[in-house]
C-alpha cells in the first residue's frame, strides 16, 4: 500500500469514527421561523455607549440625559434593519421602551415604533413581574402570519425568557403555555442571531 493509499484510508477510517449519525429533523433557522409568523421577536437595544443603567436623576423625555446608543450602536441598528429587509421578513408591529437608546434603536432600524409601557427598564425598581406580566398577557394570542417586534432592556428580557442577550441580539420567541392557574408562561425561544 502506498502513502496516498494508506492516508486515504485511514482518513476514511476515522472519519466513519468520528461522524455520528443524525436521527432527528434539524429546528428551523432564524429567518425560516420568522417567515412562518407568530413570532414575538425581542431585541435587546443596540451597542452604547460605555456604563450601567443611566446617570442619576435622568430623565425620560430628555435624552441628554439618559445613556444612548454608540456611533457601533447606531450602525448595528441599521445592519438589523438590513438584514430584516434583505430577508423579506415583515414585523406587523414594532414596540420599544420608552429609553433613547430603544427609541433609536428601533426607527434606525426598523423605521417605526410605538412606545409601550410594560418595556420599559426596571432595572433597580420592583415593578418587574408586573410589566412582564403585561407582556406576556398581550402576546398571548400572537399568532401567524404576523410578527411583533420588542425592542427593550437586558432585564425585561431575562424576564421574560430566562435568557440572558448582548446589545443588539435578537431572540425568535413564541408564547408558553399558561400556568394551571390561567397565568401566561414565559415566551419560549426558539432561535437567536446577533448582528
């Protein structure tokens, strides 16, 4: 046996070790499921600039004085926005927390927006399980062909979902199943992409 005859061989053989054999369907992608609909899509803001939370005594109508979106976060925003167009995928609506950077965020990218409430940040207050609540009881019915679109804080995410976003990344939910009680469960991920 020759050297090409032994490595091929023996590339064949331990290539057939190391493959393992695939017996279940392969979850749709990203943009499969958004095509399909009934999507509750959450974005975590774009990219800002560097801190935690916002300085003290901010205000929301003022953005000056708020932390905002970074000149990286704004050009993330644009290629979300890119992408979705490119994809041909279509958001029925859009919503964002009432913060700058959410507000950006989503007419950079998306080019409309309507402020709802029960996203906005609670970051260092206890209003959370009220306004996921809200959330979670309005997209309950969400169905297909349409998507929502939710652009809002890493904290009303994990919320949500239990998952845990960078700035910009964007999670394909679906609702839960309620609780015995009649509660909306927490929305179900089903896929993730960063931009």
């Amino acid at each position: 046996m020759n050297r090409r005859e032994f490595a091929f061989t023996t590339t064949l053989g331990l290539g057939a070790i190391a493959l393992p054999v695939h017996t279940h369907a392969q979850a749709p992608g990203f943009w499969t499921l958004l095509r399909e609909g009934g999507c509750v899509v959450l974005m975590r803001h774009a990219q800002t600039e560097p801190g935690v939370g916002d300085p003290p005594n901010f205000a929301l109508g003022q953005c000056s004085t708020q932390r905002n979106l970074s000149d990286a976060g704004r050009q993330q925003a644009r290629r979300v926005g890119a992408a979705f167009t490119r994809e041909r995928v279509k958001l029925d609506q859009v919503r964002s927390s009432a913060w700058c950077r959410c507000v950006d965020t989503a007419m950079l990218a998306f080019g409309q927006n309507t402020v709802w409430t029960p996203l906005n940040s609670f970051f260092g207050s206890s209003g959370g399980p009220d306004q996921s609540n809200d959330v979670l009881r309005d997209v309950q019915g969400w169905m297909a062909p349409r998507n929502l679109m939710l652009v809002t804080h890493q904290v009303n995410v994990t919320a949500l979902t239990g998952e845990y976003l960078a700035m910009g990344e964007v999670l394909v939910t679906r609702p839960g199943p309620a609780s015995a009680a009649g509660e909306p469960g927490r929305l179900r991920v089903l896929a993730r992409q960063t931009f």
